[in-house]
C-alpha cells in the first residue's frame, strides 16, 4: 500500500488530510518498481529469484515468509538484502520477511533498518534520488482453526497495534510504502480499496483493525484498482485475494508492453480518489 496523502501522524495514528499532490520528501517526477510475494521458503527459489531479477529488475522487492530463523545484511547481484527471521526459540520458521533495495537506486550508507516484531514486522528506510523512503514489510499471522483462534486473533491484534505505532513514527516529509502478505480479506473502500479483488467468501474477522490503520493513515492499496473482481497475486496452485503493496507483476509488465497503462493507471486511481 501506498500513501497518498502526507501528514503529520501521531503516535495515536490519526492523521488530518491534505489532497493530493501535496509536497513530501520526493520528486513527484520519480517512480520506483516495488513488487511482493511470500515466498513461502526463501533457500529453495533465490537463485530462481535473482535470475528473474537480472531480467526483470525492480527497485524494492518485499518477500515474506522466509522461512529464515536469523536477521541478515547482505549484499547480491545487485541488491541490498535485509532480513528479519523469526528466531532461534520459535518452534515453527514459517514466518521471516526480508526487504531488497536496488543497489543503483539507494546508496548502502543511506541505509537503516529495525526489526519492530521478530520475523513478522520489518521498516528500512533509505534514500534515493526521490528522497527518503520508509518501507514497511509485514507478515501477519494466518488464522488457523477454530481451537486457536481466540490465540491467534490475539497475536494478530498485537501485530495490527505494532503496524499502527511503527506508521505513526514515520517522518512527515518521507515517502511510506507498506507492502507484505496481511493475511486479512478487503472489501471495496472509497479512497481507500479499488475494485479489483475478489469478493471473500469469509470476511476476516479482524478486518476493521486494517481499515481503520488504512483510513487513519489515509493508505492505498495500489494493487485493487485493475479489472473488477480480480486476483491481485497469482501463484502456482494458489489465488490468494489480496497481497497488499505496488504494482503486481502482470501489470509490470502490461505497462511495459503497453506504455499508455500507467497513465491510465494514474487517472483511475486518481480518479477513484475524487468520487
């Protein structure tokens, strides 16, 4: 997700609104390609990874789940790698995310990273040529069965909690991109939420704790506003509703094909924005 109004955020997360346009930290001449996936298991598809990079390179990529248990810097083929594990007395890995900053858009030593939740909650902030970025990178618990759901709801709620303060942290004057795998179904949201998802079959019950940070902190889920009634990630053997964050791949590459689609993008979204 994206925010498309600047403003002064409290610590409580309420933010007063300003329109469109109005000056940040960034060029409103400068883009960056963002992209997210989980992964589901880092090890297994990072040489794949990397190589589809080299072809299709983005500037900021948000993977999810890891699996890694131990925080990581590191730097390869072409990108600043920073990962957030979920830690040595977990009994399960299957959490971690990790941030990837180009490194022909951001200089190393512009580079700053906290791990908010272990495994789960990661910002980097950086500077490039548009200004400073703070990148948020998120991976919710999944709901699980009726047993545990008292449990998990409750890790969940904390989760939302740490999301909300870590956003009501972040400098005015920076340009905020919120991106992982929330876990949580959406429904159409004025100003908020386009209308390119699927309808869900069962409402998260949690649902409000995300729109009430999107609405607090005036977010965008840039990824809802293609076709109607769309997937916004597509993966093998899995449709999932919504995977938060920039542009998803299709529509990468539509637009390169097919110039004209990011301007039409803008306008729709903008669009949208003014209903």
């Amino acid at each position: 997700m994206g925010q498309y109004q600047t403003s002064a955020a409290q610590q409580n997360g309420h933010a007063s609104r300003r329109k469109l346009g109005s000056s940040s930290g960034a060029s409103s001449q400068f883009s960056l390609s963002c992209f997210t996936w989980n992964c589901a298991g880092l090890s297994t598809v990072q040489d794949e990874l990397f190589t589809w990079l080299e072809e299709n390179p983005h500037d900021i990529i948000f993977l999810q789940e890891t699996w890694h248990r131990q925080q990581m810097d590191f730097d390869t083929r072409g990108y600043h790698c920073i990962g957030s594990g979920i830690g040595a007395e977990a009994k399960r890995a299957h959490a971690g995310v990790m941030t990837l900053l180009r490194t022909s858009v951001f200089p190393q030593e512009f580079i700053r990273y906290h791990e908010h939740v272990a495994g789960r909650l990661l910002q980097v902030r950086a500077w490039c040529a548009g200004g400073w970025i703070d990148t948020i990178n998120m991976y919710q618990y999944a709901l699980g069965g009726q047993n545990e759901q008292a449990a998990i709801l409750q890790k969940r709620a904390s989760l939302w909690s740490t999301l909300r303060r870590t956003l009501g942290q972040i400098p005015q004057s920076s340009t905020l991109i919120s991106a992982g795998d929330y876990n949580c179904t959406l429904e159409q949201l004025k100003h908020h939420a386009g209308p390119g998802m699927l309808t869900p079959n069962t409402p998260s019950p949690d649902a409000e704790d995300l729109v009430a940070i999107m609405q607090d902190f005036s977010l965008l889920a840039t990824n809802t506003y293609g076709r109607k009634n769309s997937f916004t990630y597509i993966h093998e053997g899995y449709k999932p509703a919504l995977r938060d964050g920039d542009l998803e791949d299709g529509a990468s590459q539509a637009i390169k094909e097919q110039p004209h689609l990011a301007n039409d993008f803008v306008q729709q979204v903008g669009a949208a924005l003014q209903e």
